[in-house]
C-alpha cells in the first residue's frame, strides 16, 4: 500500500499525522510512505528522520496525491487539497462533516472513501479523538485564563484567585475527555467550578477532584443561572458524528458579564452556544455582547510536538488494519467510514 502523509494546508496547523518512527513501522511491514517535504517540520521531525526511516520525501502535494492510495492526514481536506483528491482515494483525517456541509458536498461528489477519526469508536470510546480532545480540554483553560486578563481584553481577574480576591467561575458543558481535561486544569488552578453532564457517573468521578467542583445535570434553568455568573465557559459537547446541539442562546451569551470568555471546544461540530462561529489561530477571538470568544477549530494545533505524538499513538493500529485488503470486514473501520464512493454511509450524517 502507497501511504501519502501530507503537509497539512489549514492555516498554522503543524501537527503531522504520523511521526518517523511509525513510518519505520510501516516500511517494515511493506508498505511504501510517501511523505511530502516539511510535513513534519512544524511538530520537530525534518525530513532527514522520514528518511532514516524509510519514507520517501516528494516535493509538493501534487506529486503526493498523485502517488498515495490511503491519504493519512490530521485535518479535512482544505483549499488547494481538494483539487488533488481522486475518487481512488481513501482518506484517514479528521472530518468533521456533520458542521461542514459544503465540504461534505465537495467530497461526495469526487466519489472517495472518507473514514474520520472522530467517528472510530470502540465500546462507547472514541481512541483517536481522545488525546486531542484531553488537549482542547487543557488550551481551553489555559488560553481563557489568558484571554481573562486586561490586556488580553478581558475582565481582568485571576482564575485561582489568592487571598483577599475571589477565585474565577469556571462552567464546564460536558465531561467527556475533553470537558473532564477542563476541569482538570482548571481546578489545579484553583478555580471554581460548575460542570454539567447528564451521567452521574462521570459527575461523580470529577466531584472527586476536590470541594471546588460542582456537577450538576444539565436543566435548562440550572445551566441559565451559572452561565450568567461564568467567568470562563467551555462547551465541551459531544455526539460524535453529529452536529452540536445548541444548549447556550444568544440570550444566555448576553446575560455574561463583559470581559467574560467562551472557549467552545465543540466549534468542530457547529458548537454549542448560539454565538459561535469558527476562527482560526491567526485572528482566533471575536466579540459578541462585549463576551470574548475563543473558539479556534484546531485547538491542538498550538502544540504540535505533543499532540503529533500522542494523534500518532492512537491512530497507528487502526492504520495498520486500514492499510490492509480486507479492512472493510473489520467492523470498527466500517462503521468510521463516513463517505463512500459518492455515498454517506455514517448513520449520524444521513439523518442530517
């Protein structure tokens, strides 16, 4: 199998698919990885490593695309890379369709084969997505405390607190791996916290962090009122494959006191507050109601030498059934593949 790695196109996105010491891997199964030049240079790995290792360094994508079978990469299909696509193709990304219609359109109508890593689930998990989404989980804390400061435009308080000073409101919406990731940090911080979740269970287990967390289950009015007192919100939602529900109206968003910050990890999927809408990390915040949002769709992007090793980890097994003849009668590949042959076959997107 011709296995192309890409340098990846969005916009200060330099995280790399798979790092040398996989495509080591692959080579030595007999695979031929195809690695376009400085794929890896944003996340520390020159192409000397890639071929050390084995790996073949083609100049630009064109000659990429025009070689490679299984397309591995970290993003969608962006810009110019929709052009080089063909319908042979079988691309391993994330995907991200259910919020990007014109690009699920775009990709239907070259005909490929699209497997996403957000939808490769096993027992209820979901082991790509996780360790982005434990790091979406961290920036977002992290970047909000930031983003709390004066001169970052916001209210201008610490998030911990310290004596004679209240400590800051963290809301959390979701304890998945990315909402647990948040409170996580945000109650080694020293925080306050709210967290809703409709599992006790996963309540439970971060109310054990320590007495400055709270979790509730996620009424209407309960969600209301500490979204008005929030200091910090993230929106850490999630069904997989699907778009987001909205739970945050404008309203809710209004209800904020100025200066006050929204990190909505789910912006992937749509997002879950009403306000959202994607940027990127070159103008990554926006204003609405005098609320700061922070709501970049590539959050791990920002660490590209931790989340390049960590993305590679989990996606390497399921590479190596993908890259196989009969991959299609492994049932956790088939129920991940999201486009085929012009077709969408993943359940959450047909009842779009």
């Amino acid at each position: 199998m011709r296995i192309g790695i890409p340098r990846e196109a969005k916009p200060l996105e330099a995280r790399v698919a798979l790092i040398p010491q996989a495509c080591g891997d692959l080579v030595g199964l007999g695979h031929q990885v195809l690695v376009q030049t400085g794929a890896g240079e944003g996340s520390g790995f020159p192409d000397d490593l890639y071929l050390k290792a084995g790996a073949v360094i083609l100049d630009d994508a064109a000659c990429l695309y025009a070689e490679a079978e299984l397309v591995v990469k970290v993003k969608e299909p962006w810009g110019p890379e929709l052009n080089l696509l063909r319908r042979e193709h079988r691309v391993f990304c994330f995907l991200h369709l259910a919020a990007s219609p014109d690009l699920q359109m775009r990709l239907l109508d070259i005909g490929l084969t699209a497997i996403g890593f957000e939808t490769l689930e096993v027992a209820g998990r979901l082991p790509i997505l996780a360790p982005m989404s434990d790091i979406a989980g961290r920036l977002a804390i992290q970047y909000g405390a930031t983003l709390l400061c004066a001169p970052s435009g916001g209210k201008g308080i610490l998030l911990g607190g310290l004596p004679a000073a209240e400590r800051g409101h963290v809301v959390v919406l979701g304890a998945g791996n990315a909402g647990s990731a948040a409170v996580r940090m945000a109650s080694s911080m020293g925080a306050r916290l709210t967290v809703f979740d409709r599992r006790p269970e996963s309540l439970a287990d971060l109310c054990r962090i320590g007495p400055n967390v709270t979790g509730l289950f996620p009424w209407g009015d309960s969600i209301a009122e500490a979204v008005a007192g929030a200091d910090l919100l993230v929106g850490a939602v999630l069904v997989p494959g699907a778009r987001t529900p909205r739970l945050i109206s404008d309203a809710q968003v209004a209800s904020m006191s100025p200066g006050s910050v929204i990190a909505d990890i789910a912006v992937d999927q749509g997002g879950c507050v009403e306000t959202t809408r994607p940027t990127t990390y070159e103008d990554p915040t926006y204003r609405v109601h005098d609320v700061v949002h922070f709501n970049v769709t590539n959050m791990p992007g920002a660490v590209p030498r931790s989340a390049s090793r960590a993305l590679c980890a989990s996606l390497y097994p399921w590479l190596v059934r993908l890259a196989q003849p009969g991959w299609r009668s492994d049932p956790v590949l088939a129920r991940a593949v999201n486009l085929d042959g012009g077709a969408v076959v993943y359940p959450a997107l047909r009842a779009l």
